[in-house]
C-alpha cells in the first residue's frame, strides 16, 4: 500500500481541506492518506477551536484514513520546525508521497527557489539580520531576503510572504535537505485566501472566516454550513453542546494573566521564545490589560508579529522552558489519534519499518517524553467550564484511537 502524507490543524475541517485530500489522491494515485495534525495549541499561538480528537474525527469522517499527533515541540513553532518535525513523522510513517496546499500551484517554484538558495545559507543570514535592524519582523526580513537572493531575469522569487507558500517551501526544504524518498507535489488554494475573514465563495471559506462566524457575539452556526462537510458540521455542533463553548484565547486569559502576575523578570525570561528584554514589556502591559486581545496589541511592537507573541503566550500558560524545547530536536514516538479500515491494514503491513514507536494508549509509554503533550493537554482542558473540565482533563489516557 502506498500513503500520502498531508500536514494539517484542520481548525475546523472544511470543504478546502476536503479538495486537498481528494488532489493529494488523485494526484499521487495513493491507497490511504496519512495526516499529521497539531494537537491543542497551534502553529499561529493559538488554541484550537475543538479538541484535537474532535478534529481527527471530522478528517476520519471525510477522507483521511490515519491520523497522528504533531508533538507540541513542533506544532507551536515557526515555520522551519514545525515543516521539520511534520516531515520527520510521515517519513517515519513510510509514507510515500507529500502533498501541501499553497497559494503557488507549481512544485517546480518551491523546486527553483531550493536550488538557487542551496549554498547561500550565510549570505541569506547576513539579509535577514540587516532588514532586522530596520525594525522588520523576522517573517517579513526572511521573505525579503529570499526575494533578492533568488530575483534573477530568468526566475521569480516564490512569493514567500504567502503563509501556505512559506510552510509549503519549507517541507520541502525538509525532505530534500534529509535526503527522504517522499514525492512531493502541491495543491494550488481555491478562492479563499488564509487570511479572508469574511465567506468570498459559496462552498468555500477560510478556517479563519468560519472561526470568526462562530466566535462573533451574534454568530451563527448555520452560516458555516455550506463551507463544511455535513460530519464536521455536526461534531462542531456535538461539541458546543458538550463543552458548552468553543475554545479561544480569551477563555485562557485570566490564567495567563495569573501566570504573569506570580512570575519574575528573571523567570519569565527562561520561558521558551522570550528574548531581547520582551518579559519586561509582558510584565508592564499585563497589569492595564482588559483582555488577551488588548494585551498583545499593547505588547506588540513591529518587530515582533503578532503570532510570535501568540506563541510566547503559549509557552508561558504551558511554562514551557529554552531548555525543555532545546531537547526536542526530534520527534521520538507517533501518538495516534485515529485510523479507518484502510488505516489499518496500512499499520499492520508497515508496522516494521515504522522508525518510531506508535502510541495509542499512554500507560505503555515512558511518560518523560510526552510530558510536554500531556501538559498542554491539561491545560487547554482549563478553557471550558468547570461542569465539564474533568472530561477533556481526562482524555488523553482514557480514550482509544478513533476507529471509522
């Protein structure tokens, strides 16, 4: 059997991710689809909308036939680690081919700019630094230094300030730099940019657009119905009725609020992404803050993106250390979340070429190295109600894999 691996946080599941697999199959001819999903928190500093069990199921119910857990070492870092550890898990699963979304369409853009990028390594450093010292976001210094090392008369530059193209090159540095045997191909996005905050076509919609349909105060949930499968929109439905709110930062603020209130400078300052003084900004604003969203607008300065202090965010709510992340350089187990049939029969013939173990139940595993997951587990169980706390608190050692 052949797998396609797909790299995904499906915050929900919608039609352009339901477009992605059925390409990704079509396009590679593969039996299954292999994802790795990022579990609570995301790649952006973001909690994510349901828990991650609700979200494989949604991708189980509509074409993905194994689904694993992106570690929280990954899931919550820039562009290079996450692409880095995500690849790592899918060549660990066999798979056979990559297929990402981007907003380029062409494999042979992200193929070009590889090449021409291949040995300038210090030269793009030297870029990025200078465009830093005139007060450029890293994000932003990356993408131009890109562009004028790769702008040539015979080649354009991939447009790296598009999210999906960033993530997209970034795979694809990984597994050619890790000399892996996947194929990797591309998916171009349909009609709703990453970023749209508002429905621009009649089936799809950005993740982001669906979020702000259901977090808004008059919000509605119908709205978002012709932009989902019928099975997400119903496990979406299931669990607002379970746990009584969908999760966002503003359910964790008065935790991180308390988080930063009991810590030092000096303690602050170890918490992992913190650098260059921003503790002392953390701790001045945190005081006059009405809520996490008026707390990162007075905190953000335009040096650092407001993903970034999203993230920093993360790791102070989940008191995650430099020195706790700095020995995460590689996954070191798959924590499965879920198979179909298909699934299945993929494990069982595979299984002994898998390079890492598979976890589906934690008691068997050496609790030291998913410490990091099962915290930020238990923490982000903290942003539903008190009534209904214990069952997401204890999710992750009494749920089986999903099996469809």
């Amino acid at each position: 059997m052949k797998a396609v691996g797909v790299v995904v946080e499906y915050n929900p599941f919608h039609n352009g991710h339901l477009y992605h697999i059925q390409k990704a199959k079509e396009l590679t001819q593969a039996d299954i689809v292999a994802a790795v999903m990022s579990g609570p928190f995301l790649q952006r500093g973001e909690p994510a909308l349901v828990s991650k069990w609700a979200r494989a199921e949604m991708a189980l119910e509509s074409g993905v036939d194994l689904i694993v857990e992106l570690p929280y070492a990954f899931a919550t870092q820039h562009a290079a680690v996450f692409a880095s550890g995500a690849v790592d898990i899918l060549q660990s699963l066999s798979c056979d081919f990559l297929c990402f979304g981007s907003e380029s369409g062409s494999i042979d853009a992200f193929q070009q700019t590889f090449t021409l990028l291949q040995g300038k390594g210090m030269e793009e450093d030297l870029l990025v630094k200078g465009f830093m010292k005139q007060g450029m976001s890293y994000p932003k210094a990356k993408s131009l230094a890109i562009k004028e090392l790769t702008t040539s008369d015979d080649h354009t530059a991939l447009n790296l300030s598009m999210p999906n193209n960033i993530l997209g090159y970034e795979y694809y540095k990984a597994v050619h730099t890790n000399k892996y045997p996947m194929e990797i191909c591309t998916v171009a996005r349909m009609k709703a940019d990453y970023h749209d905050k508002t429905f621009t076509s009649d089936t799809i919609a950005s993740a982001t657009s669906i979020r702000e349909e259901l977090l808004h105060d008059k919000g509605d949930i119908r709205k978002i119905k012709p932009f989902l499968p019928a099975s997400s929109y119903q496990l979406l439905q299931q669990y607002k009725e379970t746990y009584l709110t969908y999760h966002t930062w503003e359910n964790y603020w008065h935790y991180l609020k308390f988080r930063l209130l009991q810590s030092t400078a000096e303690e602050l300052a170890a918490i992992y992404e913190m650098e260059e003084g921003l503790e002392y900004r953390f701790l001045k604003y945190v005081k006059t803050a009405s809520s996490f969203h008026d707390f990162i607008r007075l905190v953000k300065t335009k040096r650092y993106t407001w993903t970034r202090l999203q993230r920093i965010c993360v790791h102070i709510l989940t008191n995650t250390k430099k020195a706790e992340m700095s020995s995460s350089l590689k996954p070191n187990y798959i924590r499965l979340l879920g198979t179909t049939v298909n699934g299945r029969l993929y494990l069982k013939e595979k299984k002994k070429q898998f390079q890492l173990p598979i976890i589906s139940k934690l008691s068997a595993f050496d609790k030291e190295k998913i410490a990091l997951d099962i915290r930020a587990s238990q923490i982000y169980a903290l942003g539903v109600p008190n009534l209904v706390q214990h069952q997401l608190l204890e999710m992750d050692y009494t749920k089986p894999p999903i099996m469809k």
